[in-house]
C-alpha cells in the first residue's frame, strides 16, 4: 500500500509538471489552446481580457473542476478524486512558477512535441490512478459505467470547444489546437489502456492451486477444458479467462507463485459480449 501510495504520488507531480511544461512552452508562444476544462479556463480567460478584465487560467482550472469533483467523489472514488484535485493545483502552481522560454519557432513543432507531452502527461496521471480532472473526470465515470474507453468522444467535444476558439480568435490556430489535440488524444490511447481487454490461455498441471490463486487475487471468472501435453504425454489443463490488460501483470505474478512451470499466452480481445468485472479506480 505505501508502495502504491508513493507511484501515485510521484506520477501525479510529474503529470503536472508536464502538463504545466507543455502548456508554457508550446502552447503559450503560438496561441493554441489546451483541452478540457484547462482549455474551457484558457479560453475564458482570452475573452475576458477582450473586455480588458483579467482571468486567471490558473484560477480557472481550480474553480471549473470543484463541481465535477464533487459529484465523481461519490459515483468514482474518493482517493482518486482527491488525488486528481492535487494534480489540478500542482498544474496552476506549475503554471504560473515554470516560466520557461520556446524551444521552436514553428509551429508544427510545438504542436507535435506539445501534444505529444499534454497527451503523455495526461496518460501518466491516468496509470498512476489519479487524472488532470475536467473531461478526464467525465471521461472515466462513462467509461467504468459502459466498460470501454470514450476518448474519441472527448475529442470531438474538444473540436467543438475549438471551433467557438476559432470564431473568435481566428481559425487557423483553431484548426492547428486541433491538431494538438489528435496528437495527444492518440496519445492517450497509446499509453493508457484501462479499459482494453485481453484473452488469457494459462497452461498448467496444477490446476486446482492456479484456479484458487486466481479466484483469490481477481473477480472474473475462468473456465477450464482437461487435456494432455502433446509432447509430454502428461495430463494438462487449459484455462480460459478475460481481463483488462492493466490486470495482467498482476495475474502473472500470483501464478508464477503456485505454479512457475505455468504457460500464459496473452491474446488481444477485440469485442467481448457478456457481464464483466471492472475493478473500482480506489
């Protein structure tokens, strides 16, 4: 548990920190607008100052995020919501302490490297149990509700966002914005996979010991078909499953531990019909 503790600390401040990075260093110096809710506070934060009333993002991003965490605290999980909240203040102290200068002058460069890095940073709070928050708490609350991952969904309503950007402030670096947010949204996808499944074929000769081990340490269900070893002759059994492939490693470990002559052979799942546990983010 305090193993666990610290990664999510740590990948929480470095979410942050890149998040912060991306935004002073590629955004800022060519215009472009972030996603989500940092976008939402980014951009009402330009059109004030059209009225010449300051905004801060920073702020922004804090006060936009308080209603949604109030609602994912009860429907998601505490732990990770207050985790997430800290990621959203370390991102507005970040913000407004890294003041770093461009590392490019063009354009597509900042928009490649910076979505790379929004995208990554983006990934890392994920993996590490926490989120940025905003659309990330919308994001993860239908996702653990439907059973798969709804990022393609959030970048069309970030297009959305980037179009009203457009009308106001020109469409050229709207349409660049959504160029950085393809780049991060495939990102994303690239790095977090929560809600991809997998096939798992376990090969052993003690069944009964892997199937309680396994039973023990995760809710789905297995079946088993009896066999032999076409080499070896011997008496084998074939076990069958489907889980999430961040469960994988886990699995791994706690077969190895009754049975290290175990064979996994990890198949990707394309569509799966049927009741599926999905563990809880806390």
């Amino acid at each position: 548990m305090k193993k666990r503790y610290l990664i999510m600390i740590i990948a929480v401040i470095a979410s942050a920190f890149l998040q912060a990075f991306s935004m002073n260093t590629f955004l800022e110096p060519v215009e472009l607008l972030p996603s989500g809710f940092t976008g939402i506070a980014s951009l009402l934060s330009r059109i004030a100052g059209l009225v010449g009333i300051h905004f801060s993002t920073s702020l922004g991003m804090v006060l936009l995020n308080i209603p949604v965490a109030l609602f994912c605290y009860r429907h998601i999980g505490k732990k990770f919501v207050i985790f997430s909240m800290v990621q959203v203040v370390l991102s507005s102290i970040f913000l407004q302490v890294l003041k770093s200068e461009p590392l490019f002058d063009d354009v597509l460069l900042n928009i490649c490297f910076g979505g790379f890095l929004y995208g990554l940073a983006i990934s890392i709070a994920l993996k590490g149990n926490a989120s940025t928050a905003g659309m990330d708490f919308i994001a993860l609350y239908v996702s653990n509700r439907i059973g798969k991952s709804i990022w393609q969904y959030v970048f069309v309503f970030n297009c959305g966002l980037l179009c009203i950007f457009g009308a106001l402030f020109g469409w050229e670096y709207a349409g660049y914005s959504i160029l950085f947010q393809f780049i991060a949204t495939r990102t994303i996808d690239s790095f977090y996979h929560r809600f991809k499944r997998v096939t798992l074929q376990i090969t052993t000769q003690k069944p009964k010991e892997v199937i309680k081990e396994y039973v023990n340490s995760c809710k789905h269900g297995i079946s088993v078909v009896e066999g032999y070893g076409g080499y070896s002759s011997q008496p084998m059994s074939l076990l069958h499953t489907v889980v999430s492939t961040y469960e994988v490693q886990d699995i791994l470990f706690h077969l190895k531990r009754v049975d290290p002559a175990v064979i996994v052979n990890v198949l990707p799942t394309e569509t799966f019909v049927g009741p599926f546990y999905q563990k809880p983010l806390d």
